[in-house]
C-alpha cells in the first residue's frame, strides 16, 4: 500500500499533491502564478515559487496527518520536479522535496515533468503501450515506447504549441494564458488559412505565430485568425500523432500537457482515433495543465520500481528530455509491434489506404479526406501532396534513386496508380546496408535541389536478394519539396534519423552508417546543421 506524496514547480503552478496507490486516489492543492501582464517573467515565476511551495506542500502533509497521523510513517516517498523547467523555480520546488524528505526520513523520487505528462494518461486510461501527444506550454512532442525508453517521434522545432499561442495573444493584448480566449474567441470565427509546417513527424510553430500576427495587423477579424490558429495548429499536432500511430503499428492515443484542456484538440484527436480504428483518451483537466498529481502517481511507480535518489543526486534538470529517462517502471512487456509476416492486400499508412496488387505490379494509393481537419485545409493538403508526390517521384528516379514509376495521377481525387516495388518496408527489413542505401538516395535528391519531407522507415522499400540485387527504394514524397536550404536537408536526415532510433533494435550503429554513406556522397555542411538541429527543441 503505497502513499507517495508529490512536489511540482516547473515554471507557473506551485502544487503538491497526495497519491495513495490503494482506491487510486490522488487528491491536488495547487496556487497558480498569474503576470499582470505579459508572459510569464522568470524572475516573477520564482518569487511565486518561493512562497506558494510551502504553502501547499503543508496543506498536502495536513490531509495526511488528518487521514492517516504522523507523515513519517504514512508517506513513503517524496517526489518532485526535476525538469524540464524554469531553473530558479526548480530549485525551490527541489529544495522543499529535499528538505521534506530529510525530516521525515523518506526516499527521494526524481520525476521528469513530460513523461509525468504522459504517463497519467497512461495510468488513468489503463492503455498498455499507448503513442502520447504532449501539448504542454513549453513543449509540444510525440512520444512511443521502445525498448525501455520513451522515444521523441517528433516535435517542435521552435516553441511549445502554448506559448505559440500565447504569443499571439499577448500581440492581440490580452493577459496570460491565451489558450483559454483563443478557444472561446474561435467558437465565433470563420477559417483563415496560415502556413502548414509539418516534417515528417516534426513540425515548426514560428511561421504561423507571425502570420497570425500579422492578419490582425492587417485587420483580420480576431475571432477569424484564433479559428485559423487552432484548426492549423492543431490539425499540425493530430497529424503528427496519426504518423506516430501509422509508424509504430500502436492503436492507443493518450494526450497530456496544458494545451490539451481545449476541447477542439481533444475533439480532433478523437475524430481521427477513430477514423482509424484506435483508442483515444484524455485525462480530466486538473491532472492536463501542470499539477503535483501526475508528479505523485509517476512518483509512485517508480518508488515501487526502487527507483530512488539521494539527495546528493538530486539536482534539477533545466532541458531533462524525457528520452534520457531509463523506464524502471514498465515491465518490458513485448508490446513493441512484432514486424508483420505476410503482407496483405491492401495497407493504411497515415494518410493514404494503398491497394496493393502485386501480381498486377501496381499500387492504388488513396490520400483520404480527414473528418478531424477544416474541409478547406483537408482538400488544399490532398491536392498539393499528391502532386508533389508524382512530381518528386519520378525526378528522383531521374537522378538515381530507386522509386515506383507513376502510371497515374489525380491530384483533385488524391488518387495515385504507382508501381508496386519492394517486398517489404525498411521497418520491418531494417539492416546497416540497407539504411546505407537510404543515405545515399537522400543525398542524390538534395543534389538535386529538393527534399523527401518524411523519410520514415516506412517510408522505403526494400527488395530482399543476394547483396547485389538488394534494392532500396524511397516512396512517399508527398512531403517533399524543391529546396537550396542546407537546414532543408538537414531536416530530412534529422526526421529519419528520429524515426530509426524510435522503433529500431540496434539504432546506433545504422544511424551512424547512414551518415558515413550520406557524407560520402552529399555535402558535409549538411551534417554539420544535423549536429545544431538536434540541439534545438529543448526547453527554453
Ligand atoms: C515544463 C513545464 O513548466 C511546462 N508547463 C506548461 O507549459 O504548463 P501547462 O499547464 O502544461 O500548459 C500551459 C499552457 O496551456 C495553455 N492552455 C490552457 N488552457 C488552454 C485551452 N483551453 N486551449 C489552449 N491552450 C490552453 C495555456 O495558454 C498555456 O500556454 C510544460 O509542461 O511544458
Ligand atoms: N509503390 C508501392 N509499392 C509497394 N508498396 C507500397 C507502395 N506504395 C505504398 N506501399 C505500401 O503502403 C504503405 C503506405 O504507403 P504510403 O507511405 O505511401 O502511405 P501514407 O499514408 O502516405 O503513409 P505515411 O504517411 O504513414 O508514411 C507503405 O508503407 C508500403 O508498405
Ligand atoms: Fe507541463
């Protein structure tokens, strides 16, 4: 009979929480930081931290005293914050978790803030290997389990999806948070269009923040441009999980983070579940936004996993990334998608149902139209994908690259007759040459001055012979587009890159191969903005 009792102090929201392991029960008291104006300011934050922290912390210790009597010997651990966060508000929050910990005489558990995110959704779901979407303030990525990590499939490349929002609201004059207006304000709006960023399972929020910005300069009707907001952003952060889903083979969706209070996300995200046969669930709001109860429950687990620290290996965690965190908690449950045996007649990738006629030597491929996405949107992406993958398609082959021939093309129906190549995804076939092979044809068409946009593992095919008739082909250039920009290129080996060390069995060794070959044939500089990208979409 477990009782833990949890500590949180990233940025804004001071909280402690009490979990007790019998009857699931987690019970939250917490004091939110509110700026008079502007964002959140650092240095506000942390004065905020300094007195709210003790403040609840002795309300958490007084239900258990009042419950249960002496805290010594009713709690078993305490667990905190470690990061990602703001560091001065850290520091207070790990301070008092220490200092309760020293008095009471209980073990310390270090909690990192997104995969509490995660795992609440998890644990109040009772999904076993769900995909999870953090849309927190200050983050925003997909996560799968593999191999006793949580793997980051994709993510922001600048800000987090709230304070992309925020920022715009602070442009319109209104107070932090703006999540909360944009959402009321949209209900009354008409779609806008703004720029679509998404690669591979990466995708960028700055672009549309300034465009945002500037229609109401423009005088674009405020209600329109929150519509637009949101129908983009988050039909940005839908499709990402859709492509998580499609390339781990998981059918279980859990949504953590701030963001995902807004009921229009939640709204998409459950649409597109269940256009594609998977389950969706999202916690309730107190445990969405930052609390100290997804802190305790995680706390919990890995308390009872013997996963403990000592004071002196306490310190806070600024940029803790949530793939740095060994799992202890799970047991490693196989839950890995076993690679598939026979492959059948027709397939679903994330955006497409493929017809596949091996015999006949073509594949059908069908964009379909996504319920979950503005109809606007969903027929401009349609249109312009499937062109962009006949076009690409055919003039990567002119420079060398294996690729299907397409027989047919219709972009208005999203309609695609290409020939059917391979005996089997890379997913599923993976191996050093062939990863090889992959380096090789991505530098060839940045040679050639474009991009593939989303070369996942599933995204190449692979014919099985003799080591000489081993082919590699690339497929799938919907995301592709013609580009001179190294960070362009950089981007395609970084989206591969991310996706191999999510599902593959000996990552290293074919990410390192992939490079070798790809500086063999392409440009150094490339994977010089590689090594500065993977630095980037870290909490600032
Ligand atoms: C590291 C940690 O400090 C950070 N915390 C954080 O970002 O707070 P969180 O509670 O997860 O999210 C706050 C964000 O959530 C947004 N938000 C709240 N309600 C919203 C709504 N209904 N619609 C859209 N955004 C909403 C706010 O505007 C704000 O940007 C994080 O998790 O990234
Ligand atoms: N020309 C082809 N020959 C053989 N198999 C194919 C071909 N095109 C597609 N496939 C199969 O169909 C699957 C899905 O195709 P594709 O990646 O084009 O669809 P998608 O919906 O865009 O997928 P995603 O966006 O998830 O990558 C591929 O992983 C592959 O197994
Ligand atoms: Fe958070």
């Amino acid at each position: 009979m477990t009782r833990v009792l949890g500590i949180e102090g990233t940025a804004w929201c001071a909280s402690a929480a009490v979990f007790d392991v019998t009857g699931d029960d987690v019970r939250i008291f917490s004091d939110a930081y509110q700026p008079d104006s502007g964002g959140i300011h650092p240095r506000e934050a942390a004065e905020h931290m300094r007195s709210a922290i003790p403040a609840v912390v002795a309300e958490a210790v007084e239900l258990v005293e009042s419950k249960h009597g002496a805290p010594g010997g009713a709690i078993d651990a305490i667990a905190f914050s470690r990061g990602p966060g703001l560091g001065p508000c850290l520091r207070i929050a790990a301070t008092a978790a220490r200092a309760l910990a020293g008095s009471l005489d209980l073990p310390l558990v270090g909690v990192n803030h997104m995969v509490a995110h995660l795992e609440i959704g998890r644990h109040r779901s009772g999904f076993d290997a769900p995909v999870c979407l953090n849309a927190s303030g200050a983050n925003a990525h997909v996560l799968g389990y593999h191999d006793g990590r949580y793997r980051v499939l994709g993510e922001t490349m600048d800000t987090g999806i709230g304070n992309a929002i925020d920022k715009f609201t602070r442009h319109v004059g209104w107070t932090h948070p703006g999540g909360p207006k944009v959402e009321r304000r949209a209900k009354d709006g008409e779609y806008v269009a703004l720029p679509y960023v998404v690669k591979g399972m990466d995708f960028s929020f700055s672009g549309i923040t300034s465009a945002a910005q500037d229609a109401i300069d423009d005088g674009t009707p405020v209600e329109d441009v929150c519509r637009g907001l949101q129908e983009t952003t988050f039909a940005m952060l839908t499709e990402v999980s859709e492509r998580a889903l499609s390339l781990t083979g998981a059918d279980e969706l859990v949504l953590g983070g701030g963001v995902g209070q807004n009921g229009r996300l939640r709204e998409m995200l459950e649409t597109m579940c269940a256009e594609r046969g998977a389950s969706f669930y999202a916690p309730e709001p107190r445990f969405l936004r930052d609390n100290a109860g997804m802190i305790a429950v995680l706390g919990a687990k890995m308390y009872e996993a013997g996963d403990t620290i000592t004071i002196d290996e306490s310190r806070v965690r600024p940029d803790f990334r949530p793939d740095e965190v060994p799992v202890t908690w799970r047991a490693d449950d196989g839950s890995d998608r076993a690679p598939t045996g026979t492959e059948p007649a027709q397939t679903r990738g994330a955006e497409a149902i493929v017809d596949l006629d091996r015999d006949g030597g073509s594949a059908y491929k069908r964009r379909l139209s996504k319920a979950y996405r503005h109809p606007e949107l969903d027929a401009r992406l349609r249109r312009r994908r499937t062109r962009s993958e006949a076009r690409l398609t055919s003039e990567a082959r002119r420079v060398g690259v294996p690729t299907p021939v397409v027989f047919d093309v219709d972009p208005r129906e999203g309609l695609l007759e290409l020939q059917f190549v391979g005996d089997a995804d890379l997913r599923d076939a993976i191996s050093e040459t062939r990863v090889r092979r992959v380096g090789e044809h991505l530098a060839r068409c940045h040679g050639a001055g474009f991009v593939h946009g989303d070369p996942t593992p599933r995204n190449v095919r692979v014919r099985r012979g003799e080591a000489a008739d081993d082919l590699v082909y690339l497929i799938d250039f919907g995301l592709g587009y013609h580009s001179d920009h190294v960070e362009d290129y950089a981007m395609d080996l970084h989206v591969f890159e991310g996706a191999v060390a999510g599902t593959a069995d000996d990552p290293a060794a074919c990410i390192g191969a992939f490079e070798d070959a790809y500086r063999a044939v392409g440009d150094e500089r490339v994977l010089g903005r590689l090594r500065e990208i993977e630095t980037r979409g870290r909490y600032q």
